[in-house]
C-alpha cells in the first residue's frame, strides 16, 4: 500500500513540476540567440571585417555557432579573453593572419587631395563620412571606428590613419613611464 | 537626539573613517604674510583649467589686452572663460604643457604683460542684495570661478543648483600637511571672505552655515569668529586635525554626521560645500567685478630658503614662484604641485598655476623622495592590513590593488573603486611601500577608458544597423521605382497615342530583329541537318583547322617580313599556304561557292600583301626593277588610249582611263614576272579578261574610274596565286593614276588658257612625266625642268604654283583612295568569312554525307541564302567604299 502512495505522490509531483516547466518553457521563451547577443557586446563593434564576416554581429553568430574566437584583430587578446570566458573555451592567440597592432585609429582625410568619388563613404559601415559626389568628404572622427575599410577604395588616396592623440581626457597612468623632465 | 547644531556648539563631531596623522609641516609658512603678486616675463594660460570644456577664445595673436580681459568665452554651463591676469600682448595661442599628471600639453593662451598692470572697466558693485539670483550667478560664471580647493568644479553649477539647501559648509580644514593658503587668506582677508560667503548664504539660503577649520590654525579660527559673531546662523566648527578631513564627503561626515551614498551629489542631502578660497573670488567678482586672475599659492619645502604663501597670477610659471622664494635645488629638480599627499610631480618649471593650484611644494630630497632619482622601493604586500584600518572611504585597498595589478575591472567595481577619493592615507601607512594610489588611478583611468569604449561601439552598432537597414530600404525602393517605371511606359504604350503607337511598333522592330537574329544563329547553328551531332563536331573541326591554317599563314608572313621579305623561299612559301588553303576549299559542286572561296583566298592574299608590302617599303631597290621594266608597255598604252580620244572632253576621260590600263598593265606585268613560277598561262588569261572588262569600264565619271580602279584590285586579288608584289605595285600604280589625272586636269587648264596647240599630246607627255617622277625619283627635277619649259609661254609662277599643288594633290588622293581600299577590304573580308564559314560547312556536309541527298540539298540551299547575304552585304561595303573614294576625288578636284 504504502509503495502505491509513494509512486502516487512521486507522479503527482512530477506531472507538477513537467507541467510547471512546460509552463516556463513557452511564458518565458526568450527571442534570439541570447550567446549572440552577449558575443556581440563583447566585440569591439568596428565593423571591420577583419574575422571575414560583415560586421560584429555576424562574427558574433558565427562564434557562438562554433568559430574560432580569436579572429577579432581590433578587439585583440582582451576581447579574446572575455570571449574565451563567455563560452567556457580556453584563450587562443589572436589568428596570425589577423596580427595588427590594434592602436585605436581614425580615419583622415587629406581634404585638398579629395576628388569627390564617394568611393569611402560607401565602404563606410557606420556612416561616419560626411560628402557627396564631386563636393569634398570628411570624416567624423566621433564617429569613426578605425576599421581601415575606406582607406584602399580611395582613388587618390587621400585617407589616412591617425593614431588618436593622447589628451588629458584619455591619458592613462604609466607606472613604468620615465617622467618627462625638462633638461635646462 | 540633539541635533547637529546642537552638537556642534558642545565641539562634539563625529568621526569619519581611518584617517592619519602626517607629520605638520604648516609652520614653515603659515606665520608669513602673504606676498604680493609679481609679474612674471611671460603667462601661460591654459585654457581649460576646470572641469569641463574650454571656452571659445575670442582673442588673436598680437592682440593686446587689459587686466580682467576675457580671453575665451563660454556659452554653456560647463564651459568657463579664462581671463588676462595682468594686461598685456598675446605673444602666442599654442599647445603647452599644462598642470596634469600626464605632462600633456593643451592649448595655451601665451601673454608678454605690459608691466603697467592697467585694468580693464570694471563696475563695482556695492550691494550684491540688489542683484537677483541670476545676475549673481551670471557674475560668478563671468569671472570664471572654479572650484579653488583642488577640483576645479565651476562654481556657478554648483551654487545654482535649485534643491533645498540645509547646510553651506565652507571648507577651511586644509588637511594636507603643507598648505597654509586658506589659512593666510582667512587671516588677511577675512571680510572679502566672508562677503563671499554672504553672497552664497544670499543665493543659497541654507539653514545653517558651517565653517569647517582644522584646530591647528588658531589664529584663522580667531579671525573667523570674531568675523562671524554677529551672525547667527554661521557656526565656525573647529575640528580635530586628521588627514583627510578636508575632504568634501570627510567633511560632511565630520559636522553632520551624514554620508554621502556612493555617487550621489551631496546637494540632494541639502548640503552644498565651498572652499574659502572660491568664496573670497565670489566676493572679488560679485562686488568688484574682478574675474578670477589670482589666487593665493602656498611655496613651501625645505628646498627653498624662504617658503611663503604668495599672491600668483593665473598662469604664472611655478618656477617663478619657487625661484622668488630661493629655490636651492638647481641641480635635480623636483616641484610638486599640490599638497605631498594628493599632489603630482612637475615635469618642469614652466608649467603654470592655474585656477586649482593651491601649492608649490619644493621637497629637499631627505623630504619627499623624487621619483626619478631613486628605484622603485615596491615590495610584496604582506598583507597587513594597515591601509584598510585608514581609508577614510571605507574601502578594501589590498584587495583592490590586486584587482588593479590583474586588471579585474568587473571586481574593481564591485570593490568600488570609483569611491576612492586618492588621499594616499593607504600608500602613506602601506609598510611595504607600495603605491597604491597610483594602482587605482591606473585602474580607474582603464575603467574609464573602457566606458568610453563601451559607448562608442555601442554608437557604431547602432549605427551600423541603420546603414544595414538603409541600404536594405534603398534596395526595396529602387526595384520598386524600376518597376513603376515599367509599368508605366507598358501604360503609356497602351494608352493608343500614336506616340505609344510608334514606341509599340519600335519594340515589336527591335523583338523581331532579335528574333531573326536567333533564328539566323540557330540555322547558322544547325545548318547542317539537325539529327547528327557528328556533322556539328566536323564543321567545329573544319574551322578550327580552318583557323589553325591562317594563324601559320600569319606566323609565315611575318617571318617573311622579318628575314627579308624579297627571298623566293619565304615568298613561295606562303603562297604555297595560300594555294593550299584555296585549292582545300573549291571542292563543292557550286559555282557562287567556288566563287566566294576564290574571293576569301584572295581577301587573305591581300591581306599578306599589304603585310608584305609594308616589309617592302624598306627595300626600294627591288621595287624599282619592275617598274623600270613595264615602261615599255605603259607608254604602248598610253600611245594607244592616244589614238582613241577624239574631243578634248572625251580626250581627258580617256586619259584617265588610260592611266588606270596603264596601271593595270603593270601590275599585269609584275603579275606575269611572277606568276611564271606558279601557272602564268591561268593567270595572265585571267588579269586580261579583266582588264578588258575595266577598260570598257573606262566610261566618262570619275566615279566609275574609281570603280574601274576597284574592279582592277579585285580581278587582282581574286587570282590568288598573285605574288604579293603586285599589290603594292598596283598601288603605286593607282597612285600614278591619280597623278596623272590631276596633272591632266591642270594641263587641261593650262591649254585654254595658253590655247597651245597639242594639248593631248602635251598632256600625254606629262602623264608620262609624272609617272616617271614616280618611279624614278631622281629624274623628276629634270622632268619638272623640261615641264616648264614646254608651258614657257604661261607665267612661271602660276606654273610653280601648280607643280607644288600637284605634288600635294597626288598625295591627299593616294591616302584618301587609300582608305577606302582598306574599309571595302574589311567589309569585303567580314563578308567572305562569312562566305568562307558557309562553304565549309556546305563542303564538310557534301563531303560527309553523300548518301544522304536530301539533306545535302538542304544545306545547299542554306549556304546558299547566306552567300547571298554575304554577298549583298560585300556589294554594301564596295558601295561605301566607292563613295569615299568619289568624296576624296572631289574635294581633289575642287583643288
């Protein structure tokens, strides 16, 4: 009698909990790959194309469907770290086909030197060039990722990469810089 | 409970966290008045000094200005002007270093004062109560007051702010072991100062005011409360001296027992704080008008032989100040600016005082240790735990310097890192002399950094994903605007306009061109009964055979023309080539296809002949033995185009018929000496029957000249085995045609006009002249000579300048006539490609399937539609060809 109670009771519960999961599966289903998305806040977001995907976000699909995590150049060892943290993989050196030194840079245009071609406005992934056809272009450095894409479809040129300057605004503390001294 | 107040007046206060005890070093200044300002060689002006955005400059270089001037002007609340301490030129605007740790440079307004220190107008103001709030506010914002205890926060932001005010503590405790500015300025200035702070008790209208002072200054505290007797509502509060109670949230603690939460604005606890310092530029700028240009400095260290607090003008060099206190260290020098606490290292003397400097501290090196001259004394954290027991915030040192040296920002946070005020009470106790306070700074700038990070590429995502989402949307309205575009042009053309009409019926033009065109194709295509792919493979092989022939008949021109191109073997050669393609091809039973292959073998003749041709311009010498020979015959010729003409008319006419026989017969000539080789008797049978025909040709137009001229070229060519020479000779020989034609023309002229009596005849004889001055250049002066003197009775000089038009005429004639040779041999070839593609297809059919007639018939009947296309597009190109060529004998007439 008493295994029947058991079984019983045993059932009961576990057609509560199934029926409670059940429940939770379809009241809380969360929309989108939630690994994507957390990827994708860890990258960078320069949109430069250096993994071989067209942007962050796929890159960021890509290596939450399995792709190696080490192929972001402008994120460097830090982001790899965190990605590695994320899923739980170990920390792969940056892709050697990727080495760049990844000194945040923007995008200059040497204005006397513009033609007008539109060329880098459209390689643009976010938008930060300003112009239009046959009129001067120029860059808006807030806006400016450094990804480098603008830079080869120039025509003439006219696109450099200027590392940004150190201001106060941005300076870090060096504990090993030699301190600067005046010599009179 | 008793309330603060209440507790204030017992000298009860509460007591902050940690906290320590650095030896006082007060009394190396604190008993010296403070001396008045000097004015240094040269200012330097930052022009951010504060926290926030520097000021619009409104000034240029070689501008000279007044004391009080503003040199920058700010438009928002964050923004504050900066002003000229004394007057004076701007020498420069640039970037120079600036009081920061980082030893960065900023722009700097660069100032040569005058030395007459003449102020600019000012509107002394005598009772501030008359002001509103927001005029006070307005003053204060005008004379650029900051925050003078360190921060540099503006001021103006911060008494502005409309919450409830309960407590306006003014901060005179001055922790810090060195400093004595506030001290010295509450003892010399105390009504200015406590003006200021009536002015804020004025803006502010706080319950109670507090003046929190450090016990160690007893004569300030004295000043301070005989000041402040009369007013109720100002408590001075004298409290113990602990490092760091003159911190804002140390401060709070001490005198009201509240704490401020973790990133909160002690505003919204009713409680504003301001320096002493800040409220004496208050008083100065709301009551005198006077922005804020100086400020008191404390220069201090056993390094200087007489420290002292001083009056400094905004932008003076701190070397200045330290060299006017007797600064002994020449050799290693070390400034510091700020207290030895909180204060930095200089990188050099000219970097300037600015608006928050409170201190110049001048260390002897038993003093404060310079960081360049000694290693680093750093050991191992033995964890001891000092730091934690002083931190006045409360927070786990130890445990965040580990974060720090990790670079774990997620725990630093946690740690709350960003609650850290930098007193360096941690680093001053830490027994194994670690910088900690220079770990969290790091720490806090990489936190930082990594929030400016975060939200920049959170804006590139963003706008990343609306550039995907644009250009998706263009795409969608471009094929949306194609496809409205198509559908309506199909409107307009059903709309029956006879505009619509004509577009309709164009379009049905333009489909069944294309339509033919597919159907032409595809017979071209399947010619050839359509059952057997085996016929389709043949014909495919054919032409490739076909092609592979002609690319060696190329590969042997051209090495013809690279070796020399007059040696019998090569020229044999490709003759042979020639005659083997040609004899390959007239194996089918019909006539116009034997035909159109003899034409394709002769186009390709031609074509080796130009080559040839142009090999053989080099080589003059054997071009010329020909010639030389067919003078005979030409002269025959000539003698008897003579006889024939009758009338003058008909006597010029004929003339040039002449020339052309005589041309012809040249070639004809060359033709014989060459094709002795090969089959004379074929050829020469041939080339007469054609001259024959281009004789009677030979009618009045010139036009039909031209024609004659063509037809010549085509008998010519169409004899395949004809040596390549002939061309070129034929060429010469039309050239010579020309010649002699317009050579008649002018003789015709001369004769009417000298009414000579053998016109003909004269004409006849500079014929032979001109052709002979073709041919043997060498004898045409003389020629020219003996031309002249036949027409002695004209005028020599109508005679010379007709001989030189001559001379030009042939020329222009030759090219343009040339020309149009070349374009009807384009189009003549083209269409005997296309003949000869046909033939072989006809041919590899007959050849392949005799069996089958019917088939055969059909293919028959195919290729011979398209001779018949070839050859109408043949006659097309002639037709094209011949009115060039009347154009260029024109314009040569009307020469």
């Amino acid at each position: 009698m008493s295994t029947v109670i058991a079984i019983l009771v045993l059932g009961v519960l576990a057609a509560l909990f199934g029926a409670l999961l059940g429940y939770a599966s379809v009241r809380f289903k969360v929309e989108g790959d939630p690994l994507a998305e957390q990827l994708d806040a860890l990258l960078p977001q320069t949109q430069c194309g250096q993994c071989g995907y067209p942007g962050c976000k796929p890159y960021a699909e890509a290596v939450a469907n399995g792709e190696a995590i080490n192929k972001c150049a402008p994120g460097g060892e830090d982001t790899i770290k965190k990605i590695a943290d994320l899923m739980g993989v170990e920390v792969q050196p940056l892709d050697e086909n990727h080495e760049t030194d990844n000194t945040p840079k923007v995008a200059f245009i040497i204005e006397e030197d513009c033609i007008g071609c539109t060329k880098c406005i459209q390689a643009c992934p976010v938008d930060a060039i300003l112009g239009t056809t046959k009129q001067m272009h120029t860059i808006i450095a807030d806006e400016c990722t450094g990804c480098d894409l603008c830079v080869a479809p120039c025509p003439v040129d006219c696109i450099e990469m200027i590392p940004v300057a150190t201001t106060t605004q941005n300076w870090q503390w060096d504990l090993d810089s030699i301190p600067v001294v005046q010599v009179d | 409970m008793e309330s603060v107040i209440e507790r204030i007046h017992k000298g009860h206060f509460s007591h902050f966290h940690g906290g320590i005890h650095p030896p006082e070093q007060k009394f190396l200044t604190c008993t010296k008045p403070i001396a008045s300002a000097q004015i240094p060689e040269q200012l330097t002006i930052p022009v951010r000094q504060h926290i926030g955005q520097a000021g619009d400059i409104i000034v240029a270089v070689g501008d000279k200005v007044l004391k009080g001037q503003a040199l920058s002007a700010s438009d928002s609340p964050m923004q504050l002007p900066v002003h000229a301490p004394t007057s004076g030129t701007i020498s420069a605007i640039k970037a120079s270093v600036i009081p920061h740790p980082s030893g960065l440079s900023e722009t700097c307004i660069i100032m040569k004062p005058d030395g007459e220190d003449t102020w600019c107008k000012r509107k002394i103001c005598p009772d501030y109560e008359l002001l509103s709030k927001g005029q006070i506010l307005e003053k204060i914002a005008n004379a650029g007051i900051a925050g003078m205890g360190g921060a540099g926060f503006p001021t103006q932001v911060k008494v502005g702010t409309l919450a409830k005010i309960e407590y306006l503590i003014i901060n005179a405790a001055e922790c810090e072991p060195y400093i004595t500015a506030d001290d010295l300025l509450i003892q010399e200035h105390s009504p200015t100062v406590l003006d200021g702070i009536k002015i804020l008790d004025h803006l502010l209208a706080p319950k109670n005011i507090l003046i929190g002072i450090e016990d160690n200054k007893s004569k300030a505290i004295d000043t301070l409360k005989k000041a402040t007797a009369d007013i109720e509502h100002i408590h001075v509060c004298v409290i113990p001296t602990k490092y760091p109670s003159g911190g804002e949230k140390q401060l709070i603690k001490i005198l009201t027992d509240q704490e401020v939460p973790s990133g909160v604005l002690p505003s919204s606890l009713g409680i504003v704080m301001q320096n002493v310092a800040t409220c004496f530029a208050i008083a100065d700028a709301v009551i005198n008008d006077t922005p804020l240009i100086k400020r008191v400095v404390t220069v201090s260290g056993q390094a200087l032989e007489k420290p002292q607090n001083t009056w400094a003008l905004i932008g003076t060099p701190v070397g200045f100040l330290t060299q006017n206190c007797g600064y002994k260290n020449k050799q290693h020098k070390h400034l510091i600016m700020g207290g030895p606490m909180m204060g930095f290292s200089l990188s050099n003397d000219q970097i300037p005082v600015i608006k928050s400097t409170n201190c110049i501290l001048a260390p002897s090196e038993e003093e404060i240790a310079s960081p360049y001259s000694t290693g680093t004394k750093e050991v191992e954290c033995i964890r001891c735990g000092q730091c934690a027991d002083v931190c006045p915030a409360q927070l786990l040192p130890q445990e965040l310097q580990w974060s720090a040296k990790a670079k774990d920002q997620q725990q630093l946070t946690n740690l709350n890192l960003f609650d850290c005020i930098e007193c360096g009470a941690c680093a001053y106790v830490c027994p194994s002399q670690i910088p900690l306070v220079h770990y969290y700074r790091v720490g806090k700038a990489e936190i930082r950094q990594q929030k400016l990070l975060d939200i920049k590429a959170e804006k590139a995502k963003v706008r990343f994903e609306a550039r995907k989402k644009r250009l998706e949307r263009e795409k969608i309205a471009r094929a949306e605007k194609h496809k409205k575009a198509a559908e309506a042009r199909k409107a307009r053309m059903n709309s029956g306009t006879s505009e619509a009409k004509t577009e309709k019926s164009a379009v049905a033009a333009a489909l069944a061109r294309v339509k033919a065109k597919k159907a032409q194709s595809s017979t071209d295509k399947n010619a050839s009964p359509q059952e057997s792919g085996n016929e389709q493979v043949s014909d495919q092989k054919s032409q490739v055979a076909n092609a592979i022939a002609r690319a060696k008949a190329k590969k042997l021109a051209q090495k013809a023309q690279l070796t020399d191109v007059q040696t019998p073997k090569n020229d044999s050669d490709t003759t042979k080539v020639d005659t083997k393609e040609a004899s390959a091809k007239p194996k089918s039973e019909n006539a116009p296809v034997t035909d159109k292959k003899a034409k394709v073998a002769a186009a390709i003749a031609k074509a080796k002949a130009k080559k040839l041709q142009q090999a053989k311009k080099t080589d003059d010498s054997v071009a010329k033995l020909p010639e030389t020979k067919t003078d005979n015959d030409v002269n025959a010729a000539l003698t008897d185009v003579k006889e024939t003409a009758a009338s003058p008319a008909q006597d010029k006419k004929s003339k040039v018929a002449a020339a052309v026989a005589k041309a012809k017969q040249k070639a004809k000539a060359k033709a014989d000496a060459k094709a002795k080789t090969d089959n004379p008797v074929e050829l020469t049978a041939k080339s007469q029957a054609k001259s024959a025909t281009a004789k009677k040709e030979a009618s009045p137009t010139p036009v039909e000249v031209i024609e004659v001229v063509e037809v010549v070229e085509e008998s010519d060519s169409i004899s395949a085995e004809l040596p390549k020479q002939s061309a070129a000779e034929l060429k010469k020989a039309k050239i010579a045609a020309t010649v002699a034609k317009a050579k008649q023309k002018a003789k015709a002229k001369a004769a009417t006009k000298n009414k000579t009596e053998k016109p003909t005849d004269l004409s006849s004889d500079e014929t032979d002249d001109s052709i002979s001055k073709k041919q043997e250049k060498p004898t045409s002066n003389n020629d020219n000579s003996a031309n002249k003197e036949l027409t002695a009775p004209v005028t020599k000089n109508s005679i010379k300048a007709k001989a030189a038009k001559l001379t030009k005429a042939p020329k222009q004639s030759a090219e343009e006539l040339k020309k149009a040779k070349i374009a009807a041999a384009v189009s003549k070839a083209k269409a005997n490609a296309k003949a000869k593609k046909l033939a072989k297809q006809s041919q590899t059919e007959s050849n392949s399937e005799n069996s089958e007639q019917k088939d055969d018939a059909k293919a028959n009947e195919a290729s011979a539609s398209e001779i018949k296309k070839a050859r109408i597009a043949a006659a097309v190109a002639k037709a094209k060809a011949k009115k060039l060529a009347a154009d260029a004998t024109k314009s040569q007439t009307s020469e």
